[in-house]
C-alpha cells in the first residue's frame, strides 16, 4: 500500500503471522520507505542478520545498488521477485466523467445474497495473477488465492474501507474494487473483474465511479499500484487522469 513506503520513517524486519501460517516457515516483510534514511550498505547488513527463512523486502526501484549487494550475501539466496509501481491522480486538476453507471454500489457484510459469490470471484481473479509468489519455485505448491481472499474479506470489516462492486444481473458480480480512505486521500487497494464479464469496460466504469464519490467526498488524491507488467489496468488509469509517481521492487531472501 502507499503509506508503506510514502511519509513513513524507517523500519525494521516483521514476521508475517498469516505468510507465516500458509507457507508452513518464517515468512518476514521488510519495508524500505521512500524517504529512508537507511543507506543501501545498511538494509542489506539487516537482511544478513535476519533469521527469518523467508525475507519478503521491498525498496523504492531508485535503489538500483541493492540487487547486487543482495547477491553477494553469504548463507542467504535473494533474487528480484517483482516489481509494483504506484500512480495518483491529483484531483484539483481532474473532474470524472458524472455519467456513473446505476448498477455500481458499496457492497456490505450484510449482503448475504452477494458474499458467496463475492468469495468464488476473488479466488477466479487471483487463479493466474502475476505477483511476487509465483516468482518463487518453492511457493508454487501453495494456494496463494486464499491469501487474497483473506485479505480482501477483511476489509469488509474494516471501517476506514469501501468495497464497490458492479452487478449487472442480480446476484452476478462483474467486478469489484476496494478503497481505503486515510485523511486527504484515497487508495484504490484490489479489485479484479469476473472473468465472464472482461472486455465490457467494467474495471473502467468502477475506477470513473470511485473517483467521482471520492471527488464529491473532498479527497485531495486517489492512488493506486499494480504489476509493472499489468499494462490493461494501467491504460485505464493513464486514461483517467493519474500520473506516475514512483515504483517498488520485490526482493525474496531465503535462508540456505
């Protein structure tokens, strides 16, 4: 998300209690913020001493040392798992489009006619999705999918959260897309579309809806990441108004 690498300080390594559970070994996440005082010399020195069997790092893509000093640790393997770039749309210079489509909505925890389909949507949208897991022979054997429906349904709960969807037949999903809302902007977090339904402009129409709601509520920013090789996706938002405002590479490092 943005805020783990916009206007935060430095951190330190943390074991990924739900990566940890799924992939039966430590799993840690280290974020590298963009402002970090942290020289590359340093962060590499932390993941060296890490005792983690699975260093999940991720540092703004600037840092094009950080690769080769990775390659160079002893008892550790790292290589390069993916890279996330991260776009926003400054809405004081941008107006969305007022014709919003009718069948777009906040779906709820009470929608229980929804949620069942909701949950079968997520697992098809994640089935071939590009990410950092699937750069790691040894995370090949596990179902990655219900990492993102654990996440995706924990936003229903969460009240600094909206989930849209589209429905143009009832109880038929088309698509969907969750937002967090932090102060003066917004993050368009995941959404994916039913695969039946790609081709009809659905992901189109859910980022237009979002952010004529969110420009109508005051929101000062919209944001938003993908795979770099999500090229669709990032047509829609260059379409939209948004700009390019930094990206992030993934690092894996294994303990030997």
């Amino acid at each position: 998300m943005y805020s783990d690498f916009w206007g935060v300080s430095d951190s330190q390594p943390g074991v990924s209690a739900s990566e940890s559970d799924r992939f039966g070994r430590v799993v840690s996440r280290f974020n590298i913020g963009i402002n970090s005082k942290l020289t590359d010399e340093e962060i590499v020195s932390i993941c060296s001493l890490d005792d983690s069997d699975l260093l999940v790092l991720r540092t703004p893509s600037s840092r094009i040392k950080i690769g080769s000093l990775l390659s160079r640790l002893q008892h550790k393997f790292a290589f390069q798992a993916d890279t996330l770039v991260y776009y926003e749309l400054d809405t004081s210079v941008h107006q969305a489009s007022p014709d919003v489509d009718g069948e777009i909505f906040r779906l709820r925890s009470t929608d229980l006619g929804l949620l069942d389909q909701f949950t079968s949507l997520i697992k098809q949208t994640f089935i071939d999705y590009t990410n950092h897991y699937g750069a790691n022979p040894k995370l090949d054997a596990f179902n990655v999918e219900d990492g993102y429906l654990e996440w995706t349904l924990g936003f229903l709960a969460d009240s600094s959260c909206n989930t849209f969807v589209r429905c143009t037949k009832p109880n038929y999903i088309d698509g969907w897309m969750t937002v967090k809302q932090d102060e003066d902007y917004v993050e368009m977090i995941i959404g994916g579309s039913n695969p039946l339904a790609r081709g009809t402009g659905t992901y189109m129409k859910l980022v237009n809806a979002i952010m004529l709601h969110y420009l109508n509520l005051g929101s000062k920013h919209i944001r938003v990441s993908t795979q770099i090789t999500n090229s669709d996706v990032i047509g829609v938002w260059h379409k939209n108004g948004f700009k390019y405002s930094g990206s992030i590479n993934t690092f894996h490092i294994e303990k030997l």
